[in-house]
C-alpha cells in the first residue's frame, strides 16, 4: 500500500485534497498539497488516471476533464 494515492476530505464536502500512503503504519500521510478538488468526481477521476498511470506506464490524455 505504500505510495498509493488516496483523497482526504479537507474540508467537508466541499474540497478534497490528493494524498499518498507511507511505507510503514504510523508514519503520516503525504498530502499533495497543489492537487485539490472542489468535486469529488473531479478527484477520483484524478487518482484513477495516477494510478492507471502507475500501473500501465502509460498516461492518460483527456485534456484534464474528468468524464
């Protein structure tokens, strides 16, 4: 689980904040500061193109809209 990105509700429904796991159980999450997101589709479409990304080597290209 280490390094795969997540999404924290920063401020309740109305912006979330991209993030990674640590390596190790208790160590803090890193949060991805400029990656926030004022609509939760917005965000997982987000995550989804990381770590299709991480899983496929290849990147998606749809000019940045979520579906």
């Amino acid at each position: 689980m280490a390094g795969k990105y997540i999404l924290i509700c920063t401020k309740p429904h109305t912006e979330w904040t991209l993030a990674r796991l640590p390596g190790r159980r208790g160590e803090s999450i890193e949060l991805i500061a400029d990656e926030t997101f004022d609509s939760l589709e917005a965000a997982e479409w987000a995550v989804f193109k990381r770590r299709w990304k991480t899983l496929t080597g290849n990147a998606i290209d749809d000019g940045g809209d979520a579906p």
